[in-house]
C-alpha cells in the first residue's frame, strides 16, 4: 500500500481519509488538536447543522464550473453517507441535525468510521512543512518528525475560530508549494456597528429583514432573526451578509422591523391608533409593534421622548416614526475578526486544482479540500456539505492516484 498523509483532523479531513482507506491507501491524518473534529462540537450551536435539503449553486459564492463539478459529484450525497455512517437526520426548515441533536454524533460517527478502515491519527501534531521529496513529498513537524508520504492531502481548515484548530496555516504550505492564495476574510460573521442605540439594545432580539447598502446600493437582504450585542448586530441574516462586506466602502445595515405588514396597512395602523388614544404615550403604540427595547430604541432614533403623547406627533413625525419602523438604519463599521467567524472567505485559487479530482496542476500527488478552497455557502450547514464533499473527493481521488 502506498502513503497518503492528511494535514487536519476536521471535516474534510476525516472524510478524505475515510475514503482514501476505503480506496485502499496507507492513511496517516494529522492533527493539532487533542482529539480530531473538535470543530464540529461547535457548530450549529452544538447541533451540527450538517447539509440542507437545498443545496444547489445559488446558496454558494467561488468559482461556478469549479462549484458545479463539486456539487454534482458522486460524493455529493451528503445524507446518505452519514446514514451509512449510522447518522440519521432530523430536518428543520430545510436544515439537517443528527437525529440525537448532538454535533459529537456527527464526530464520532466519522471517528469510527475512520478506525474501522485502519486510518492513523496523529493528535497533538503540528505540521510546520511539507516539500517535494524525490516523487512523493516530505512532511515535517513541530517536534522534529520527518516522514515521506507519496501523496498529500491538505485539509487544515482556514482561520475562522482559531480556538477550535483552524489556524490558517496550510495557506503558507500551499503557497510554498506553489499555489496562489486570494485575499482571505472572516465570513459568517457579526457586523461591527456606529450607532448609540446599542447601548439599549445588547441582549434583544427581533425578527426583521436586513438590507445591507453599500453608499446608495443595496447589495443583499436578509429576513430571519437580528440579535444585538455590544458591539452590533449578529443572526443569521446578519452572517450570511456580512460576507458582502469585503471591499466595500460606505456600508450601512437597514432594518425592516415591521417586514411582514404592508407599508399602507402600517400607515392606517399609526394613524387609527393615534386618532383612538390621542392621550397615549408613543411607547404604548411601539409596544404593540416591536419589543420595548426596539421601541425604546425607534423612539431615540426618531427624535421623541418616550412620554411623548401621541396627540402631540402630528403627521410629520408620525410619518417619521413609521419610516424610523421601516428603516432602522445602522452605520456599519466593520465585521467581527476571524475568532468569531464561522468560516474563512478567500482562499487557494480554485483555477489551480482540478475539479474532479482537487489535484493540484502544478504537483501531482497534491490534493487540497475544505475550508482552505476559495469557495464558501451561506449559514445553512452549506459549508459543512461542502467540506464533507470535497474532502471524499479528494481522498477517493488520492487513493486511486496511489493505486495507478
């Protein structure tokens, strides 16, 4: 049999070398980290969202054929392998959960898979390099191993959570190899916002539709639930946008918090409600709208004392308020750094690997997946497919590679 070394113990890695020793090659995965798949106990709030019912291009950003070869790959059956794997699935809005709502069924469920096809994990083992040796490749670690493998995949993750392994550094391996790395980014990530607001809203959550603008344009809408912290805004809505944020300049968040009424029937609403209880404070009519923070926050924002009476608005500042509900807008000063992100935007130039295989075109034997691609898909549990299919393409490409 034939080596194959695997640079990470995560999700593309575990199913690389799972399918590599099922193709009959010599496995050898290494990792950081006391234990592999540590990574995956975090996500989906400790859950593991691991695909979703949908999973077509749209929810994806990176290069399209390179997407489009991945996607309907035969490895690209998500549900099904971990059924194999003895995960069965509990669906919500589309998302797929182990059945246990535990992410370590996930884990363990490819930890035993791996044992069972003989892989060798390494823990605790940090890979400092890996070089062309002769026909195979030349891996090196922190603590002074040098072993010869006669192909490589690398799955180390990208930089988003360092805590949790992903330290970002097979970016540096893959460019000493030869391969270009795009600028990298936190992705899925809170937005840093300008506004005295927060200080009222830390803590408070509100379902709303997100508009993200860049100056004058709007460059992506989100709708689900918005959670404010002390520094901004986080949600789903608020991940999947800020991975818009790269080079953008003049960014500003406008929050819908009346989405789902009819701008008119929102009007009459206003207008009815004063004309009935013209004696009333604005933070009675905000009440029956939004949480009493968000009204407490609308109110600031639009200029009026919470004791305000409502005889006491007038048209204009009814309209005000109704435009303040509508368009709760936050100046956006930036994204959380890459310990908060959930995953890593930029990445290995995708043009420099083969598709079908994720091979290099400039080594043969050098194989890439996962997190460190330039490829990357919205909150869902599409990064997680992601990973799982790259990493079974890799590793089923590795082994028969080895075995030609």
């Amino acid at each position: 049999m034939r080596s194959l070394a695997i640079i990470g113990g995560g999700a593309s890695g575990l199913c690389a070398a799972i399918e590599a020793a099922r193709g009959n090659a010599d496995v050898t995965v290494f990792e950081r980290m006391p234990k592999a798949g540590k990574k995956l106990l975090a996500t989906g709030n400790g859950r593991c969202n691991y695909a979703n019912c949908d999973l077509g291009a749209q929810h994806y950003c990176g290069n399209a054929v390179f997407l489009r070869a991945v996607l309907t790959s035969a490895y690209a059956d998500t549900e099904e392998f971990f059924r194999s794997l003895g995960v069965l699935p509990s669906y919500e809005e589309g998302r797929l959960y182990p059945r246990s709502h535990h992410a370590a069924s996930v884990r363990d469920a490819l930890l035993a898979a791996a044992s069972e096809c003989g892989v060798t994990i390494k823990t605790d083992t940090r890979i400092t390099g890996v070089s062309k040796s002769g026909t195979g490749f030349l891996v090196m670690t922190a603590d002074g191993e040098r072993s010869v493998f006669d192909a490589v995949i690398l799955a180390g993750g990208g930089k988003a959570a360092p805590v949790q392994g992903s330290d970002g550094s097979c970016y540096a391996i893959l460019q000493s190899l030869g391969h270009t790395v795009t600028p990298l980014s936190p992705g899925l990530v809170g937005l840093t916002v300008r506004d005295k607001s927060l200080r009222l809203l830390k803590g408070t959550r509100v379902t709303a539709k997100a508009t993200l603008y860049a100056g004058s344009d709007a460059i992506g809408a989100e709708t689900g639930e918005i959670q404010f912290t002390d520094k901004g805004v986080s949600g789903i809505p608020v991940l999947n946008l800020s991975n818009l944020c790269p080079g953008k300049d003049r960014l500003t968040l406008s929050l819908d918090l009346c989405h789902d009424v009819n701008e008119e029937e929102l009007k009459t609403h206003i207008s009815s409600f004063i004309q009935r209880h013209p004696d009333a404070r604005t933070e009675l009519l905000l009440g029956g709208l939004v949480p009493a923070k968000i009204a407490y926050a609308v109110m600031e924002k639009a200029g009026l004392p919470p004791e305000t009476r409502l005889a006491e608005l007038g048209a204009g500042r009814a309209a005000l308020l109704c435009a303040t509900l509508t368009d709760f807008r936050l100046t956006v000063t930036g994204t959380r750094g890459f310990d908060d992100a959930q995953i890593t935007c930029g990445g290995v130039d995708t043009a420099e690997f083969d598709p079908k295989t994720l091979m290099s075109r400039k080594e043969r034997g050098l194989f890439a997946c996962g997190e460190l691609l330039d490829l990357h898909g919205e909150c869902g549990g599409y990064n997680l497919h992601l990973a799982w299919t790259t990493g079974r393409i890799a590793g089923s490409s590795a082994a028969l590679y080895l075995n030609n």
